[in-house]
C-alpha cells in the first residue's frame, strides 16, 4: 500500500517555492553571513513577517539551501523521508496498541494494518503534496514525525523511567510545537492526551507534566508570532468566531465524506471493532467514563487542529490545500480509532463478557471479508482507491513523462536565463502537457505578466537571476 507513493517520489522534482527558499538563503548570505547563518536569519524574518512555525520554516532553508534545488537531490529526500514517515507511523500505532491499550503484541499489526489502509487507499487521490512537494514534505512531514516520536518516547519513559526517552521527548515536542499551525495543534493534544494517561494510568504526574510542557511552549510561541496573519493584512472584524461554524462545517463534510463516499472506510471501522470485540479483555484500571462524551471531544479535536490554519488562510483556501488537508484527515483517521478503543474499552467495564466467543470468530472473520470485498468492488467500479491509481500511473508511464515534462520546461528556464545577456524578461515556449497525474503541479504561469505587480513564475526568476519568465504554449 506504501509502496507506490514511495516510488513515486522517484519523479519529483522542485517547483516555485523550492527556488524562493534557496534564492532568501543566497541573498542573505550576500549580506556577509555564513550559510547556516543566513538560514538562523531567514527562519528569524520569517517569524516576524510570514507565518509563525519557526521549526518548519528553519527546516526548509536549511534544506534548501543544501540542496540547492539538485532534482536528484530532492528525490533521494523524499523517497527516504517517506519512507521513515510510514515508519515512524508503524512505530507510533504499534506503541500505542502495546503499551498505552495493554493489547498483545501480535494483535497490534492487524490494527496498524487497518490504518495504513486509511493512509494509503482512502485519502482523496489528489496531488499528494505531502511527499511529492520537497518544501511542503520538509514544513509538514518532519514536523509531524517528530511529534509521532516524541509521543513514543513519552510513553517509553512513563513505563521505564530512563531520562533519555524523557530528554527526546521534551525537545522533538519542542521542535513538533514549531511546525504548521494544524500540525501543532494536533501535537500539543496529543501530548496532553498521553500526559492525562500517564497522569491517572502510570500515576505519574510530575513526569507527564514536565514532558509535555515543552510542546505546550513552542506551540505559543508559534501562535504568539507576529507574522501569523501578515499575508493576509490582519484579521478582519469578527472573523475569529465566523470561522467557527465553518470549520465545524467542514469537519462534518469531510466525516460524511468518508463514511458515505467512501466504504471502505466504512468497513476498516467496522473491522476494527469486530477485532477487538474478539479480545477478551480482563480487569481496566481506567473505567472509559461517558464514551459519548469522549466522542464530542474526539470530533471537536479535529476542529480544533483545522482551525487555526482555516484562520490563517481563510476555509475557502484551507479546503485546497491538500498539504494541510492532509494532516487533518490523518487526524480524523486516528481520532475514529481511538474512539472505537475506547469504546470497546467502556465495554469491558461495563460488560465485561461482552466479547465474541471463540466459536463466532471464524463466522465474524468471514463477515469481515465478505464486506471488504463489497467494498472493494464498490471503490474500483469508482475508481476510489488511491494507491491502485498510483500504481497505474508508474506502470503505464503517466507519471514519468509528466516528470520529464515538467524537468524539460526547467532546463529550458535554465538555459535561456544563461543566454541572457542583460535581457531582464525571458520568453520560452513549450508544449503543453495535461496534468493527470499524483505529482505536484509545477505552478507555471502561462503569458505575460507584469513582475512588479503578479508572482507569477518570480520564484524561477529570482533564482536564475532574472526580472520575470513568461512561458508561452507552443502552438
């Protein structure tokens, strides 16, 4: 299910902001500074006048700058970053299985299992900005990794007690509070949530604190940030509470969507419960107080990571950007678990035979699988499942050439802007190409445009040293 995206990340190449970052680093070096100083400097501007996730932006012109836009160079960063993402996904769902919901070892895989199809195959096949994007992969993967990691290592140190799972945790929680405003929120919940397990469950109060404050701290210090909503010239007047209702709005649309839309989903949720109910569970020590409860605060959790972004961007924007909508459907993916465990769990409270019998499970075990391929066959006739798209892309070649296209109008940039000779507006004319693909659009701005007053392809411009790049489609 990995697989796939994984590959695909093998045609990726840089677009408009991978130039801009690299372009803020050369030109804040020509100031007199060293290399890792113009990244301190630009990641300290970008606080003040841009947005406030300070981690991420130090992590983008940081890796900018050492790539410096090299395409192989960006591929073999994405491929391994996706790579250690789905890994470090594997890692934190197995811990949260074994050592925080006290399942057995082996039970703990058909649940990851469960999730990655989630992941993988009912995440809207859009452009998968996340891992095909190099900048939006660096601001939101990595912060998000850290932040998976550093919950992991909470809960390693709460059981063992050895400071250096402590130590990590505190400083990639640190770090994670420093990453795009929806990926902080989610971290700071999420450490609060672990902190109130090892609070009531480890009974270890002083510890849970401590570890998750420092989350709690790079998490204000991002909000706090003078530059939050810079872009957008302030807030204006009542738009703190107008985008309440709509972000409760759109987490209702996006649940509605995964539930009816796409049934596979459907049937993951139903499985997982059906597996669990086949476990019988003995004494809890916590009791799963008013589960109903506990799904309000699970759903409001979601409004609460998309809100401060909806905020900055406005909810119009925020529903295009994948990259962000991303995060958020993670969160929704992870947030229905967790509901379905606690609920299993307030079953065993309260019922405490309330478990398939040994002699039912190979029937439910059918029952599953016969809804599965329901389900299945439902998505394909749909064309519904990301990953097999994915796969008939690599197969039948769409993606490479939509790579190669988009490298060749690259290199045409390149060399025009070398044969410049003092010209400050560069022409190219290219053929044009239909993007159908997972990969990320190139964001080329098509005729002319006036520099002074469009963005347009000034990214590529600054980086090649020239006022603007008009891109004409050859007839």
């Amino acid at each position: 299910m990995c697989l796939p995206l994984v590959l695909c990340t093998l045609y990726t190449y840089p677009v408009q902001d991978d130039f801009f970052y690299t372009w803020k680093v050369w030109t804040t070096m020509e100031e007199g500074h060293t290399a890792f100083g113009a990244v301190l400097l630009c990641t300290l501007r970008s606080w003040k006048d841009f947005s406030g996730y300070f981690f991420s932006m130090f992590l983008c012109h940081l890796s900018d700058a050492l790539v410096q836009c090299d395409i192989w160079g960006i591929r073999l960063w994405q491929f391994v970053q996706a790579l250690f993402f789905y890994a470090t996904v594997f890692l934190f769902i197995r811990t949260m299985v074994v050592k925080v919901f006290r399942y057995e070892k082996e039970k703990a895989l058909p649940v990851i299992f469960l999730f990655f199809i989630c992941l993988t195959s009912l995440y809207y096949f859009e452009e998968h900005e996340d891992f095909l994007w190099f900048c939006a992969s660096v601001i939101y993967l990595i912060p998000m990794m850290f932040i998976l990691t550093g919950c992991v290592c909470m809960v390693y140190a709460l059981e063992s007690g050895r400071k250096r799972y402590m130590l990590l945790a505190m400083v990639l929680g640190f770090l994670g509070g420093g990453g795009v405003l929806n990926i902080a929120a989610f971290g700071c919940m999420l450490y609060v949530m672990t902190a109130y397990w090892g609070i009531v469950v480890r009974r270890q109060i002083k510890k849970s604190v401590v570890m998750s404050l420092p989350m709690l701290i790079g998490g204000v210090i991002n909000v706090i940030a003078p530059g939050n909503f810079a872009r957008k010239g302030g807030l204006a007047s009542g738009e703190i509470w107008k985008t309440v209702p709509g972000t409760i709005q759109y987490v209702c649309g996006r649940v509605k969507m995964f539930l009816f839309q796409y049934p596979l989903s459907t049937v993951v949720f139903i499985a997982l419960f059906i597996f669990l109910l086949c476990i019988p569970l003995g004494v809890q020590k916590y009791k799963f107080y008013v589960p109903f409860l506990f799904t309000l605060v699970m759903f409001l959790e979601v409004c609460v990571v998309i809100y401060p972004t909806a905020l900055g961007y406005g909810m119009d924007v925020y529903q295009q950007m994948d990259r962000s909508n991303f995060i958020s459907d993670f969160v929704i993916f992870f947030n229905f678990f967790l509901t379905i465990f606690y609920w299993r769990g307030w079953l065993a409270v309260k019922f405490q035979n309330a478990y398939v019998k040994e002699k039912y499970r190979l029937t439910a075990a059918l029952g599953i699988l016969l809804l599965f391929a329901c389900a299945l066959g439902w998505s394909l006739k749909w064309n519904k499942i990301s990953s097999l798209r994915l796969y008939r892309e690599l197969c039948n070649g769409e993606a490479a050439s939509y790579a190669s296209w988009n490298v060749s109008v690259i290199e045409a940039m390149e060399k025009e802007c070398e044969q410049a000779e003092g010209k400050n507006i560069i022409e190219i004319s290219t053929s044009p190409a239909k993007d159908s693909t997972c990969l990320e659009n190139p964001k080329f701005l098509y005729g002319y445009y006036d520099p002074e007053e469009t963005f347009g392809n000034g990214s590529y411009a600054r980086f090649y040293g020239v006022d603007a790049i008009c891109i004409y489609e050859r007839p």
